[in-house]
C-alpha cells in the first residue's frame, strides 16, 4: 500500500469514527462527566483545606450567588450582562475546543448563558495555571462579524459596522468581567463510552480581557442556561433540546463523579418520576419552576402566604451551582421550626457561625422525616442527604436558608435525583435515584 493510499485510509477511519460519534449525539444520546469542585478530582481542590472549610465556603458561595441570581442586570451594546459571580459555580466540567483539539476544564452553570474561555493574547487575564487555548493555531476558528444572527441575538450594535469583529462583555456582579471576540468553533465533549462528541461551529466567547476570580486550572464557563448562546441553545438540534444530571452526594469519601446527559440520554421517565412545567421569563436566562409549598408530616408551609409575592407562576429558579436551598424569610422560619420540633435532636452550633438549627448528629446515620417539595404537578420528596448537611465531626444543620431576595431550588436538594430539562416541552422532571450507580 502507498503512503497516499494509507494516508487516504486513515483519514476515512477517522470519518468514519467522527460520523459515528456525531450519530450517538444525535440519535442514542451521551453523557460526559461532571465533577464537583470540592472533589480531589478537580482543577479547585485544595489538599489544605478540611472537609469543613469546604463545607463553610460552598455556603458562603450559596450566600453570595443569591445575591447575583437575583440581581438586577440589564444588556447594552456590545455587552452580554451576567448576573452570576463567576467564582459561585459548583460543577466543573472537561472540554475541549479547536482543531487540533485543545483540553481545557470549565464550570458547568445553568445559570450562565455563554461558553467563554481564556484565549491567547492575553491582555489582562487571571493567573490560569494549564496552558491557554490560542486560536491562530486552530484550523477551525472563526471570529463572528456584527451581521451574524448570534452577535444580533445578544444585542450587539457593533457600531452599527455589520463588518466589525462582534465582541461580547460580560460584567458580573461583583464588578469583575471578561471581554473578548465572539467566534466560533468546534467544541468536543467526551462521552462516558469513551467517545469524544464534536460539534462544529459551536459560538464561543473567546476572552482577551478576564478580571474575574478564577483560581488554577479552570478557562472560563460553560454556560447552560436559556440564552440564545448557551451550549444548551447551540446543540438544541443536535440534542432535541434534552439535557439532564444526576449529582452524586457531595463530600463523601467515594468522591464518586457525576453525569451529564444530552439527548435521548437525558430522558427521565419510570417509576417514580414527577415533572413539573418550566417556565420561561421574559429577557431572562434562568430556569423557573413553580412551588407552591412545602409539607412535613401535618405541616404543610405555603409560599403563596410568603412576603416574596403571590407564589404565582415561576417563583422559583432550579440551580446547579447553588449549595443551599433559599427561601423567603417567612417561609423559611416556619419550615425551620417545624423540622426543629420533629426531630428531636440534642441542638448545637454551626462552628463558623453561618447556619442556625444545627443539631448533634451524623448526615449519614440520622432519621429525620421527610420533607415534600411540593411543585406544579410534582412532589419531590427529600431526604437527609438532601435536607442537612454536615459542618463539623458530630454537627449537621438545616441545609436550607433564609432570603429576602427569593427562593432558589439547590443542589444539594437535587442530590440522587435524576434531575432532566427538556426545552421543547418545556417541563423539568425529577426521578429518585443512587447517582453513585447510575
């Protein structure tokens, strides 16, 4: 065999492979793997730090991301506003972009509505410790012109220069930002059958200018939010606009990953499943959901009795990159008191002074009753490991916390649930699984 004629074999080898992965997004589906930022998995652990001031930061982080969630924010030309501190985020992902591909991790955030990385030459970035994608050495990388649908679609003016490089902005709330060119590119993701996915012409941003609060390994955020250039948006084709994940329970021994699911992959359904409609607000990126109350066992706690408002229709954002699981004043107090007087349990004090309604116990040896989440046609019954969480060697305390500023459905509320978005019919389910085997 010449060498043109292996040369030519291989390239259709590899077509052939491409195709086939393409296929398994398209009609089977993929996961790829998620990893929490506290695992020693992750670009962010630190050996340092004990279980507990990991504990105490993913609380305060809960704390802060609140704040911007809920924010006001507004989009102006050439910027894409984000409301989301970019630090808050409590899933990492790998990726990779380019041609040849270039590895990089990100943080997975449903509450972000933009891919954006680091990108060679960089300006004013942060102190990023792998290598930084540079996309003059990537065959495929495109910058978008101020005539494209998704430069238009973020409200960018560009100087009303249709031929003008498109550039996006986004400021956060903290008052950090990243700003840069939006392209774009082929994006790979890797599949837990040991595939890598690609999805050509996937719009990224590639930022020049990044004063955020990122530390080590990590680019950027992989936004999988509602906006018009979320990852989810750009593969809504490719993926019949399904995703879904399932979250292992957090600061366990196992440091067992996570998936997320794309496509058919993302179905929930089966036994046990409830779903509840999604609802979509206008100019807004985030996922609502509607909850109507809370029940512990004769105790039943309505948000349509809260000060936040008349408990009307999405009054609630589902977040993966929230810890804690927020509520109004009003309600929280009530919800608190009630599992207070259930339990029966000997109380104690947070060490870091953060949570009230601690007690003396172990997460993972205690009975507490359950308590109901009671959505839009879904109750979602929660469990210990999904109600307290563990601050120190014999001390857990009520996972949940008072806010003025409105309630946001956590993560780990959503522990060992099998949790799906699907955008087309705009419903999220919610199935109780072991995430560790699933």
């Amino acid at each position: 065999m010449t060498t043109m004629s292996r040369s030519s074999s291989l390239a259709l080898v590899l077509l052939c492979l491409y195709n086939l992965s393409f296929l398994e997004a398209l009609n089977g589906g993929f996961s790829t793997e998620i990893i929490h930022r506290d695992s020693s998995k992750s670009p962010f652990y630190r050996h340092t730090e004990t279980q507990f001031q990991r504990v105490a930061n993913a609380v305060s982080r809960s704390i802060n991301r609140a704040n911007h969630l809920h924010g006001r924010h507004s989009r102006s030309s050439k910027k894409i506003e984000s409301t989301v501190t970019p630090d808050q985020g409590e899933y990492v992902m790998s990726y990779s972009v380019g041609t040849p591909p270039f590895h990089l991790f990100g943080i997975m955030d449903t509450g972000s509505d933009i891919v954006w990385l680091q990108c060679q030459p960089c300006k004013i970035c942060y102190s990023q410790t792998t290598p930084i994608f540079d996309p003059s050495k990537s065959k495929t990388y495109k910058n978008l012109r101020c005539s494209s649908k998704p430069c238009k679609s973020i409200g960018s003016s560009c100087s009303n220069n249709d031929t003008q490089i498109c550039g996006y902005s986004i400021v956060y709330g903290d008052g950090s930002q990243s700003y840069g060119d939006l392209s774009v590119e082929t994006f790979y993701l890797g599949s837990t059958h040991g595939h890598h996915i690609q999805f050509p012409r996937t719009v990224i941003g590639c930022g020049f200018q990044n004063n955020v609060t990122f530390l080590g390994k990590t680019s950027g955020v992989v936004g999988l939010a509602l906006g018009p250039v979320s990852l989810i948006s750009r593969l809504n084709s490719s993926i019949g606009g399904k995703f879904s994940y399932c979250l292992t329970p957090m600061y366990s021994q196992l440091n067992s990953s996570s998936k997320l699911n794309f496509g058919d992959a993302a179905v929930v359904s089966g036994k046990g499943t409830v779903s509840t409609p999604m609802i979509l607000h206008d100019s807004k990126v985030h996922y609502y959901l509607t909850l109507e109350a809370f029940s512990l066992g004769k105790n039943r706690i309505e948000l349509g009795n809260s000060s936040y408002g008349s408990g009307g229709k999405g009054n609630v954002i589902i977040d993966s990159g929230t810890t804690l699981t927020l509520l109004p004043d009003d309600v929280y107090s009530e919800l608190a008191s009630a599992f207070s007087d259930a339990v029966k349990l000997e109380r104690a004090t947070d060490p870091h002074h953060q949570l009230s309604h601690c007690y003396k116990a172990k997460v993972d040896e205690v009975e507490v009753p359950v308590i109901t989440a009671h959505f839009n046609g879904a109750d979602v019954k929660l469990n210990a490991i999904n109600t307290l969480i563990q601050v120190a060697d014999e001390v857990v305390c009520f996972a949940f916390m008072s806010s003025p500023l409105g309630p946001i459905f956590g993560n780990l509320a959503q522990q060992n649930f099998l949790v799906g978005y699907d955008i087309q019919k705009k419903m999220v389910s919610f199935k109780p699984i072991d995430c560790t085997t699933h």
